[in-house]
C-alpha cells in the first residue's frame, strides 16, 4: 500500500518537521508501506523554489496524494491549514485516512 505522509510544518523548523517526518517514515517503511514524504527537499524545496503560490501548491499536493492509497496524518496535523485541507480531499474522494497515534 502506498502511503502519503501529512502533517505540520508551517512554523517548524526544516530540522524539526523532518525530524518528524523521517520517524514516521522509516515506522511506516518497517511496516512494509511504500512512503511518500513530502518534507524531503527535493519535494519541498522544489514546491517553493518553483515560487509557487500556496493554492498552486496544494494543488499540486491533491495531485500527488491522488497516486496514494492513503493518507497518513501526523499527531499535529490539526495545526496546519494545508494538513487539514489534505485530509479534507483525501476524506472527500474516498481514500483511507491512517492516524499517528501518540
């Protein structure tokens, strides 16, 4: 199954939020899931450097959780408007929504 990470990172640091990130990953990667980490720079970065808009990158975001199986949501997900508007789509197309339990 293929797993797409959502959580918060607007107001933490890159170390921080990787940081949480990775953990999540690498326990979803033991538990055999194949894992999407959008914190990852090549994925982040990317989404900034492009100098997108904050609409045009959820946008983008909706697009890549569309080839996951499912949403996992980080214990602090509540805390981010975009972690919210991730669950959100992924609660209103359907797709299994998998919670980080703390």
């Amino acid at each position: 199954m293929k797993v797409f990470i959502s959580g918060k990172m607007t107001g933490l640091t890159p170390q921080e939020y990787g940081a949480k990130f990775g953990a999540a990953a690498r326990k979803l990667q033991a538990e055999g899931y194949e894992v999407f980490n959008p914190s990852v720079p090549e994925w982040n970065d990317r989404m900034h450097d492009d100098g997108l808009s904050y609409g045009d990158i959820l946008i983008n975001d909706f697009r890549k959780i569309m080839e996951f199986d499912a949403l996992y949501m980080l214990d602090n997900w509540r805390e981010s408007k975009g972690s919210t508007a991730e669950h959100a789509f992924a609660n209103a197309i359907g797709m299994k929504i998998m919670y980080e339990i703390k």
